[in-house]
C-alpha cells in the first residue's frame, strides 16, 4: 500500500511539473550557482524510488531555487526535510531562513 502511495505521489508530482512546462520560476539558481540543466535532473521518480530505497517515506518534493526540497519521514518515523542535488541526490547544506 505504501508503494501505491509512493507512486502515485511521485506521478502526480511530476504530471504538475509537466502541467508547469517543467520551468519552474524558482529556478533561479539562487541555492546553486551552477545549477545543472533540467535534462540531467533526476526525474521526481528516481528521486522518490532513491529515498525509498535508503527507507524513507516521501510526502513531497518540490523545486526551491534549482534543488529538490523534499520532505519525507524516516524508517524511525521522524520527519525530514532536506535540499537535495537535482543531479545526484545527495543532501545539500540546510539554508538558514536569513539567507
């Protein structure tokens, strides 16, 4: 049932990325200076499937200033929101709410 979640998720976050026409304005690249292009992101399935697979439980992922903003709750049941490379995945350095 979780997988189905997951999925289904996962396809209704990219179908908005799609409805969106995949550019979204906060790609600015305010967090990343040199942000990757779009065609060497991660799709928000690989994505979702990564995370599952080290035991996380997305909720959402969205776009902030050229990452992925992703929260979700771990194997442990805590919730967690991180910045993640678009390209790789991997957590990026927390930003501050003053910066």
């Amino acid at each position: 049932m979780t997988h189905l979640k997951l999925a289904a998720t996962a396809i209704a976050v990219a179908a908005g990325l799609a409805a969106a026409g995949a550019q979204a304005s906060d790609d600015d690249g305010a967090r990343m200076t040199n942000m990757p292009p779009r065609a060497e992101w991660l799709s928000v399935a690989e994505l979702a499937q990564k995370l599952e697979a080290q035991g996380y439980t997305v909720h959402e992922i969205e776009t902030d200033d050229g990452v992925y903003d992703v929260e979700m709750t771990n194997a442990d049941g805590m919730r967690v929101e991180a910045y993640l490379h678009p390209v790789t995945g991997e957590p990026l350095p927390r930003r501050g709410y003053d910066d």
